[in-house]
C-alpha cells in the first residue's frame, strides 16, 4: 500500500511523542554498535523534553518530522554550522518499519532545500564507524567520509565517528 508521506516542523506538544519514537529506533538499531548503557545515557542526554523545547526556539537549528499516513516515523535536526556556509545534521533516524523506502533520501533533500534558503553549500554529519548500514544510505546520497573524531561525551562513553560531507549545488 502506498504511504501518504508529510514532512513538516516538529510541533512542541509533539516532543514526547518524538522522544518515545527515538527511544524506539535507538533501542533497535545501535545494540551491537553501541552498549545498551551507552544507549540508555545518550537518549537521555539528548532527548531531553526541555532541551528539544529550547532548540525549537532557536533560529539556527531545524527539527522536522516524517508522518507515514499521518504516524510519526522518522525525525531529523540539523543547525548552521560554525563552519561557513555548513548545515550539520545533528540527527536523522527512521522508525525501522520506515527504514530503506527512500524516506531518509527524502528528508535529505528536505534539508537541501532549506540549505538553499540559507544559502549554504555544504552539508556535514558524524556518524558511529561501526554504523554500516547509515553509512551505505549516506554514501548513496552523495556523502563522502572527509574525517574521524574521537569524543569523550561523559559518563565514560566515547562517540568514535566517521566525519562525512556533501556539497550540494543551491
Ligand atoms: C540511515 C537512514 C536515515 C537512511 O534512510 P533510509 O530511508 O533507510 O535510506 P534510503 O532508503 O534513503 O537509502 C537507501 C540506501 O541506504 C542504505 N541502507 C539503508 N538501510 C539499510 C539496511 N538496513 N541495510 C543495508 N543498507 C541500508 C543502502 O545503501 C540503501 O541503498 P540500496 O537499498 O540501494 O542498497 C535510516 O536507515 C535509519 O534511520 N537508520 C537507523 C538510524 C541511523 O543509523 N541513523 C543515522 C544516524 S547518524
């Protein structure tokens, strides 16, 4: 059956809603990428209510929201970047039933077209080195792995990424 397909700005009375479907997609995908301990601090970290309310004020960070048949089922953030002319997506994740549709592919070009209206040229992303299947769908979008980081992110956990880029003609 076909999905109706609405990508649209997170709404604040939908922030716990999205923090739920983070939870969902985080606890299914990274077990054997990152430990459930791990997994468990960072979902706590950054899916924070009152902090995703505060960045819904911001003017320089975007949150959007993928609905399949009006069900939320992926989300992305993404901000200017100190680098000049850079949007860096901060997030970007699929419900796993939504997963390898092109809906992340989808919500790429979404993110190029408000790069357009700031005038950026480059989009950038870090992700995990041991995330192969993200990697693939990054790299099927145009992605290349331009670095690596290795970040202490407290708790004793570690974010060991891959650094990938895009430039994109706006
Ligand atoms: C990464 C993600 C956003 C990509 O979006 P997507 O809609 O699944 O990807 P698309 O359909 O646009 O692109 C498809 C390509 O992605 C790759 N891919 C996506 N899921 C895959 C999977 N389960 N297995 C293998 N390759 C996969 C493949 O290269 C695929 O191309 P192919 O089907 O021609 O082989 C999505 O898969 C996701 O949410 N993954 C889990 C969370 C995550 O890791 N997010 C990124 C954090 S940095």
């Amino acid at each position: 059956m076909n999905k109706t397909a609405e990508i649209r700005a997170l709404r604040e009375s939908e922030v716990a809603l999205l923090a739920a479907l983070a939870g969902e997609i985080w606890r299914a995908h990274y077990p054997g990428i990152i430990s459930a301990a791990q997994i468990e601090y960072m979902l706590d970290e950054r899916y924070d209510e009152a902090l995703i309310c505060n960045e819904l004020k911001r003017r320089d960070l975007w949150w959007d929201v993928l609905l399949l048949n009006g069900q939320m089922s992926g989300y992305t953030s993404y901000f200017l970047a100190d680098a000049p002319d850079t949007i860096k997506i901060d997030k970007l994740y699929l419900h796993p039933r939504a997963q390898r549709l092109g809906y992340g592919g989808q919500l790429m070009d979404h993110i190029a077209s408000r790069m357009a209206a700031q005038g950026c040229k480059r989009l950038t992303l870090a992700v995990n080195r041991q995330n192969k299947t993200a990697i693939a769908a990054y790299r099927r979008h145009g992605f290349v792995i331009t670095n690596t980081s290795l970040k202490k992110i407290g708790g004793g956990f570690w974010m060991d990424d891959y650094i990938m880029t895009k430039t994109v003609l706006v």
